[in-house]
C-alpha cells in the first residue's frame, strides 16, 4: 500500500468520524450499516433500489467504507435522485438520475455499470473513483470485445483496446479500460445520442504535494486527448472542482458543508 493511500485512508475515516455522532468506523474505515454512511439529509429509499439493483453488491460491501466512491458519488448527487430536473450536471434539464446504472456494451456477461446515469436533454454517465487511483491498474480486455470492431471501426475509443493490450500497463493510476467499456456501454444503449462521459475523481487539498497526484492527471490528460472529438465525449473533474462550482452556483447549503467537512481533506506526507 503506498503512503498516499495509506494516508488517504486514515483521513476519510476521520472526515467520515466528524460529520456523524452516530456512525462508528472500524479499524480499516467500515461502518456497521450503509445508512450510516451517508448524509443524513438524503432520502434513502430510492437510492437503495437502485444500489440493490446492481451487480456490485454494494449495500453489504462497499457502501459501508469511509473510502468508498459510490458513497461519495452518492453523497455528492443524492439529493438529486428524486429531483432530477434541478441536478447542476451540464447546461440541460434532466429527467432521471440513477446510481449503478448498467450500460452494456453487447457483449455477454457482467454489463459495465455507471456509478450515476442522468438522462434528459443530454445524457451523461459518472465514473466515480476515490482512493482507487492510488492503486496500480492494469487494462484487460476479454476476447469477446474483438466482436465489436465492425460497429466501431475508426473509433479512437475501440482502437485503444488494440493499445491497451500491448501496453497493459500505460496507465498507472487512470482505469483507462474501465473508462473504454464506459463509453461503448453508453454509445450502445444511447445509440442515436452523443452521451458524455463524466470522470469524477477524489484528492486531497493539497494535492500538489503528492507526486502521485500529478501523475494521474496527466495521464487523464493524455486519455483525453485521445478521444477528443468522438461522439461519446469525456470530461473529467475533481470532486472539489466540482463542489467549488457548485458553491458559486449557490446550492444548497447543507450538502455543500457536509461535503466539505467529510471530504475537503489535507493529507499529510507523514
């Protein structure tokens, strides 16, 4: 485990502790129940049909972490799940919002599953990534998805598995080839729309003192550029980017202070 994420960790169990009288954080950062892992202010009935819906088992596993990234993802949207058309996510109105949404790609097996889905006037898909990227990642790519070359002869995002394979290891910390079944799930189940692809990932405030840190954006830099200009476009932000954004559009002001208090976090280098 490298002393990033290994500090990281340390951090978002205190974040976590300090928002919450209630919830009590073992050792390795879980919590008893999901519930109590995530903003009180949010309705959770909705958000647990859509968890429960998915293939991640979710409920009984990750959502019960300080660390996770779909209780960040879920903690940053929720509020939205049930008004949808209000969520500050692109310059359209949107009229639904799902978290674990499935996109497949139209191949057999497990479909790749969205971490948020907002559909209305435009169609955006969230990756969301916590502490995840600390960790090395190496692409992989079954066989099946060879079957798929005449539908996406040309495009960038198809020709990076062909890369990808040669160099499994390109990337260390960015999951490009999570971010290539993302974008054919989407362009496979929105196939006469130009779906976004939305890259939302955690760091520390001070992130310039982590070499690491500097490292996974420029290799989101360098993906990005390679699929500049395709009909499932990617955009990529931080979470507090995407909180600042958000407080100067005025939202609402519980949302805002519980998101900074869990995860506006300094993470020291000892």
């Amino acid at each position: 485990m490298s002393r990033l994420l290994q500090s990281s960790l340390r951090e978002l169990i205190k974040g976590a502790s300090a928002v919450s009288t209630s919830a009590k954080y073992d050792d390795i950062g879980y919590t008893a129940s999901w519930l109590d892992n995530l903003s009180s202010r949010l309705e959770p009935n909705a958000i647990e049909r859509d968890l429960d819906a998915g293939a991640g088992n979710e409920l009984n596993g990750k959502l019960r972490a300080a660390h996770s990234s779909t209780a960040l993802v879920v903690n940053s949207f929720g509020w939205w799940r049930n008004r949808p058309e209000s969520l500050p996510l692109g310059s359209s109105h949107f009229s639904e919002v799902r978290f674990e949404a499935k996109c497949s790609s139209g191949l057999g097996g497990t479909p790749p599953h969205l971490d948020l889905l907002a559909v209305g006037g435009e169609i955006v898909g969230v990756e969301s990534k916590c502490t995840e990227w600390m960790s090395a990642k190496e692409a992989k790519f079954v066989p099946s998805y060879d079957s798929l070359a005449a539908r996406w002869s040309g495009s960038p995002w198809f020709d990076l598995i062909a890369e990808m394979r040669k160099e499994p290891k390109r990337y260390v910390h960015l999951d490009a080839a999570q971010l290539v079944k993302h974008a054919l799930g989407l362009k496979n189940r929105f196939p006469g729309a130009t779906p976004k692809l939305l890259y939302l990932f955690w760091e520390p405030v001070n992130r310039l003192d982590w070499k690491e840190c500097a490292k996974h954006r420029a290799e989101i830099a360098d993906f990005q550029n390679r699929v500049r200009g395709c009909t499932v476009s990617l955009e990529t932000m931080s979470y507090p980017e995407l909180w600042a954004d958000w407080d100067r559009a005025q939202l609402p002001a519980h949302l805002l202070e519980y998101l900074s208090a869990r995860y506006l976090l300094a993470v020291p280098r000892t």
